[in-house]
C-alpha cells in the first residue's frame, strides 16, 4: 500500500490475537481454532485479517471506463461486511486489452478514481485487490490499434462471430514482451492508488487462459503444447510483474480448474500450471472455472434463467447468450461445485490456494479449511449480502440466502450495474458519477 494510507490491514488479527506467519501459512492453534476461517493469513507481503476474499466479479461501474462512486459504495461494503480482501474486477492492462467500453483500465486517468475506492476499503479495515486482465481475441469493442485481436494462435475467431471479428492474430514475440510490460506498467499504477495486491487473470477465456488453454493455443514456438509449456507466457508476465511490485504488493493468479467442455483443459491441466505458478514465486491461487464462450454455466455452476437473457440491455451479449442457450446443458446448481477438480491442485502443490465455486455455508467453508484451502473467495453469496461474513462471525447466519439464480449476470450491463434481485437495486445516479467527482 502506497501513499498516506497506512498498511492497517496487517496490524489486524482475530478476536484471539492471533498473527499470521511469514511463510503464508498460519502457526499452530487451539484444536477448535484450527481451521477457523478467521484466522489471519500473510499471503506475500501483505496480512489479511481473515480467510475471506470477495471474487472478481464485472461490477457493470465504470461508464465509459471512469471509476464510479457506485463501484466504492460495492467494494466498501465488501470491507465493512468482514470480507479481509475485495477484488476490483477486470482493470485492462491497455485500451485494446479492454472486453467492453465501459471497463476500468489502468491507466493516468484511473488513479485518482481509484484511490477513493482503496481508501474507502482500508477505512474499513480490509484490504483491496486489482485483477489485472487482457482480453486478447475475447472483446467487443469498436475499434482496435491492431487489424486483428491478438490471440495465443491466429485463425478463426469463435468469440468474434458476436462481435463480427472472425479472425483473430498469433501474438509475435514483440507483442509478447509489449503486453507483458503493460501488465507490469498496470501493476505498478495499481500500487500508486493504494492496492495491496494484483490479481492476474489467467482464467474464462482472457488472454493469458487463450495460452493456457488447448482450444485456443497450437503454437509451434516453445510457448504451445502440453500444458506446462502453454503457461510459458503467463509464468513470464507473473515473473515481470514479480519483479516489478511483488515486494510490497500480493501478486496472486486466477486459473481455471477445469474448462468445463470437451477439448478444453482439465483439471490434469491445471496441476501442471499451478506447478508452473507455484515455481514462479506467485503469492496465491484463485481457483475457478469455466469460460465466457464455450462453457458459461461451468463458471456459474448453473444455467442462466430465460427470463435473465431477455432483460440484458446489451444487445451484443443479449444475442450471445442466446445462442449459447441453444446447445448448453442443463446444469443444476450444487454447493462447492469445483471441489473434485480443485482437490486436485491442492494435492499437487504447496502454495496458498483459493477455493472459488458455490461456498454458500459457513459449514462448507469450515469443510475448505479442513481440506487444506488457505482461503474461499466467493462472488454471489457476498453480493446477496455484503455483511455475510460478519454474520458468519457472530453466529447470527450460516447459509447465504443467494438461490444461485443468475439474475445478477445480465445487471452487470445495466445501468445500476450488479446487483442481486433479492435485494433493493443499486443507485443508477451513484452510478453515473465520477467516483473522485
């Protein structure tokens, strides 16, 4: 954490005084307290006062990619609700690197907006996360600097047939060692507004997973093949942005566990690339699931109502998830629904590991803790109920009144941005104002 703003977050610990240690591991403790998820835990540099993380999920608040004072109200009431880290989802390392028009990027323009946003979360005691993401051949935006998308490999461009870009163009060495120094430059203005940690996303479908990924990567060049050599390029943004903050900033990655089609990569796969990461030096694993194209419901664990298509205000993603609808199987939703696959990872390596996908109860994520995950990030339940973990803290709840309906997704493209249907909607004006206006 830079500038006035102290690093409060690592001068807290539990109601029992209980500090974290220095390896990222917590030391021994009461029988009854040991797999608490109350427990502090050091993830590189940085102390988090609990186990719990709030997942990076499209906030839908940043018009025209200006930072909102909706998007500080989120992520403040993720703090003030216990949570020990809230992540700020999809901040593009560059303006190609952009998904939609109305996404944060990570550039001059941004700081200001987003310090209010970290000092809003560390006056409430937790600490603030920026996913760092490209989207590579996965975007929609109007015009490009490049006459293709960039891409792991050229060709046809699944993605594009929404957006009616067909093609997409294998990344050139030279545009290999520019967009890795874009995510280390991303980083480094992440630092100068207060974040105390990046996430890289290497996940649902992004640039990084484009290389991670079979369906999307059949390079010839030392950066394609099994999986250990397609996380080539992804392990060398992880070591530059290592370098560059992991001193003084957590530097964690988000992965898949499993793509959740068939070709797609498994959760064999995903072992051998958190062996990659874990020989990298990266701080934590986010372990998720699925992708934005190909596999929708994986990620959610479960299908998008009908009703939900029909109210998205974008019609691009209105026209795509339709389609989608056409060939996806009917998935029904089921607690800890990426268990098995991310067990799997958990056996193979030693780091700090996530676990993300259906944590609905506090007994299920007392269940992670036994099983060695080192935190839970969860994304619905903690929309449902910002204060979710407090009240897993005194006892008054232990089950999320989320019903993993999906509802949420398409608010991410209106005007409020994300919300849950079960509860009052966002203010749109909040949304519509500059958040250091």
């Amino acid at each position: 954490m830079t500038g006035s703003t102290p690093r409060a977050v690592n001068a807290i610990a539990n109601a029992n005084g209980t500090s974290a240690a220095v390896d990222g591991r917590t030391p021994a403790t009461p029988a009854a307290e040991q797999h608490s998820p109350f427990r502090p835990i050091r993830i590189g540099p940085l102390n988090l006062r609990n186990r719990f993380i709030k997942s990076a999920t499209n906030e839908g608040m940043a018009r025209g990619g200006v930072p909102s004072k909706a998007l500080v109200a989120h992520h403040r009431a993720m703090a003030a609700g216990g949570a020990a880290m809230t992540t700020v989802a999809y901040c593009a390392v560059s303006p190609d690197g952009r998904t939609f028009v109305d996404q944060v990027t990570l550039d001059e323009a941004s700081l200001p907006h987003l310090r209010v946003l970290t000092d809003a979360v560390h006056r409430e005691g937790a600490a603030a996360c920026a996913q760092l993401t490209h989207g590579g051949a996965f975007n929609f935006l109007p015009s490009l600097s490049t006459g293709y998308p960039l891409s792991a490999s050229g060709g046809f461009n699944a993605a594009g047939v929404i957006s009616g870009r067909l093609f997409k163009t294998a990344m050139t060495p030279a545009d290999l060692n520019r967009v890795a120094a874009e995510f280390v430059a991303a980083a480094k203005r992440a630092e100068a507004c207060g974040f105390d940690a990046v996430e890289l996303h290497m996940g649902h479908g992004y640039l990084l997973s484009q290389f991670l990924s079979p369906k999307y990567n059949h390079r010839r060049d030392g950066y394609g093949g099994d999986a250990t050599l397609r996380a080539r390029f992804p392990a060398q943004v992880l070591a530059r942005v290592l370098d560059a903050v992991g001193n003084r900033l957590a530097v964690t990655c988000k992965i898949g566990v499993t793509e959740g089609f068939k070709g797609g990569a498994t959760a064999s796969d995903a072992v051998d690339v958190a062996r990659v990461l874990e020989r990298g030096g990266a701080h934590l694993l986010v372990l998720s699931g699925g992708m934005n194209v190909e596999s929708p419901w994986t990620i959610f664990g479960s299908n998008m109502p009908a009703a939900a298509v029909e109210v998205m205000q974008n019609p691009v993603v209105k026209f795509a998830t339709r389609l989608m609808r056409l060939w996806e199987p009917r998935v029904t939703f089921r607690p800890l629904y990426f268990l098995e696959h991310s067990r799997q990872v958990r056996k193979a390596v030693a780091m700090p590991l996530a676990y993300l996908g259906g944590a609905t109860s506090l007994a299920g994520v007392e269940q992670l803790m036994q099983e060695g995950f080192d935190c839970v990030t969860m994304g619905r339940a903690l929309l449902h109920d910002p204060q979710l973990v407090n009240r897993f803290a005194d006892g008054s709840v232990l089950e999320s009144g989320c019903t993993a309906c999906n509802q949420c997704v398409p608010l991410m493209y209106s005007e409020g941005g994300t919300a849950c249907v079960l509860r009052a909607p966002n203010d749109v004006q909040l949304n519509r104002m500059p958040a250091a206006g």
